[in-house]
C-alpha cells in the first residue's frame, strides 16, 4: 500500500507534465500557422500558452523542437488514417466514392492540423523527424498502388506504383491552396481536386490506358 501511495504524486506530476507539453504544443501550432515558422518566437508561443518563457524551456528548448515535435506527431495522425482503412474496404466501391474515402480523411486532417502545411515548407526539421515523413509518404504510395492494382488487375505493378504516386503528386500540388483558402473557396478547391482525382482515375484504371 505504502509503495502505491508514493508512486501517485510522481504519476500525477507525470500527467500535468504531459498536458504542460500538449498545451505548448497546441500554441505553437496556432502561432505556426498564423504567422509562419520564421516569424514565430519562443516568447509569442509562451504568450499564446499563457505561461513564461522560462517554463517553456523546461519542455522544449526552442522552436526548431517544438516544429519536429508537432511534425512528429501529425505523422503518428497521418498512419493511424492509413492503418484504419485496407484496400478490401475500399476496393469495391464506386470510383467517386473510393476517392472521396482516400482524400475526405485527409482534408479533415488538414483542417485539425493548421501548421502541417506551414512547418513542412519552412520548418528546418531533424533529420529523424523528416526520415519519418518520407517513409510515411513512400508507405501511402504503397498502399495506393496495391488498391490501385487490385482494382484493376489488368495494370503491371509498375503501373500501378505509378498510377500511385501520380495521384500523390495531384493531391499535394492542392495543399497549398486548400490551406490557404477558407470559406466556398476552400470547398471549391476541396472539391475541385476530388474531380481531377476522379478524371485521372477513370483514365488511368481503364484497359485503354496507354502503358506507363
């Protein structure tokens, strides 16, 4: 009984710390996004947070860390939308409805992550942290090009990956004006880059397709 009474104060410390690191973390990402990495300081992150300079260095000890940590942690966002879906669940669907069950959770996403766009241009990442976005994004790739291939079983796997990354490449060409944007602006770019996904799709799955 004694041993568990004396771990309870170092659990709870443990606990407001965590929230502390989330906290910061959360103004950062508004500070980020409102005026971009190289204009946000460690003391307008601290004010966003309500808290001193002096406590945020307890936690992060400057902004480059704070960038990697949020990064870090939208990777961890992006393989979980990856991971709740496999090609059987998507494979069938009508053609508008399987782009729009690929892309719809990455708006949402994008819309629950207001710096990802921002820190990903500016932000002057670690080495760990940018490893870790291109092996999320080759992972994505991947699974597109089997979808794609399972699809239409007519396609090489070459084609397939290619179909793959093509579709990739369209999708972050619209990032940053679906970031930028706000309002019907916003949904007519959402909804533009669904239908050149679409137009794309039909092309490319079609038995008429020219090879890649």
């Amino acid at each position: 009984m004694n041993k568990v009474k004396l771990l309870k104060p170092e659990r709870r410390r443990q606990a407001r710390g965590q929230q502390r690191i989330e906290s910061l973390l959360k103004a950062a990402e508004t500070v980020f996004s409102r005026v971009g990495y190289h204009e946000a300081t460690t003391n307008s992150i601290a004010a966003e947070a309500s808290v001193s300079p002096a406590t945020l260095y307890q936690f992060f000890q400057n902004k480059e860390d704070m960038a990697n940590a949020l990064v870090a942690g939208y990777s961890r966002k992006l393989v979980e939308i990856h991971a709740s879906r496999g090609v059987e669940q998507l494979v069938d669907l009508p053609l508008p409805a399987m782009v729009a069950a690929l892309i719809d959770p990455m708006l949402v996403f994008l819309e629950e992550s207001p710096a990802f766009q921002t820190l990903l241009l500016q932000a002057p990442l670690s080495a760990e942290v940018r490893n870790e976005k291109h092996a999320l994004a080759d992972k994505f790739e991947l699974f597109l090009s089997q979808l794609f291939k399972a699809r239409a079983p007519h396609l090489s796997t070459s084609q397939a990956k290619w179909i793959g990354q093509v579709f990739f490449v369209i999708y972050k060409g619209f990032l940053p004006d679906i970031t930028a944007s706000s309002g019907t602006n916003k949904k007519k770019f959402r909804e533009a880059l669904k239908l050149v996904l679409l137009e794309y799709l039909k092309s490319a799955l079609s038995k008429n397709a020219q090879p890649h």
